[in-house]
C-alpha cells in the first residue's frame, strides 16, 4: 500500500517537474526571440542613422560641387575681362608707340 502511494506521489512530482521544465523552457525561448527581435530592430536604427548620415555628407558634397562650378565661372570671367583690359592697355600703348 505504501509504495504505490509513493510511486503517485513521484509520478506527480515528475509530471510538475516536467510541467515546470516546459513552461522555463518556453519562457527561455521567448526572452531569446524577444532579444532576437531588438537586436534586429537596434541595427535598423542603426543602419537608419547611418545612411542619413551619408546621404548628408552626399548633399553637403554637392552642394559644394555646385558652388565650386560657380566659383570656377566666375574666375573664368574675371580671367576674360583682365586679359581683354590688358589688350586693350597694349593697344593703347602700341598707339602711344606709333605717335
């Protein structure tokens, strides 16, 4: 009488250990699809950031591209202008020269 008392009172206590063990486990796979998940989303705010900055970086450099072209036609027209002023000083002087 007493050792199938027993053997139920094991069986129960195995069948809670066993019930224990599923329910830790599931909990444990949970956390890890839940770490899973944050870490993914943590590198698409990462990759996010990253390629604000680079697009960024891309239009200051643009930017600066557009301003230099600028700047290269302006010194492209005062180059001009100075080497039409100092024909003109040449011929004013090549005047002078002949009178």
């Amino acid at each position: 009488m007493i050792i199938p008392k027993w053997k139920n009172m094991v069986a129960r206590i195995t069948r809670y250990r066993d019930w224990l063990l599923f329910i830790a486990l599931f909990i444990i796979l949970w956390q890890q699809l839940m770490i899973a998940d944050l870490q993914e989303r943590m590198m698409n705010m990462e990759a996010a950031c990253y390629d604000d900055s680079v697009n960024q970086v891309q239009w200051m450099a643009e930017t600066a591209l557009k301003e230099n072209k600028e700047q290269q036609k302006d010194i492209y027209e005062l180059q001009k202008t100075l080497n039409d002023d100092h024909f003109h000083i040449k011929e004013i002087e090549w005047q002078l020269e002949e009178k």
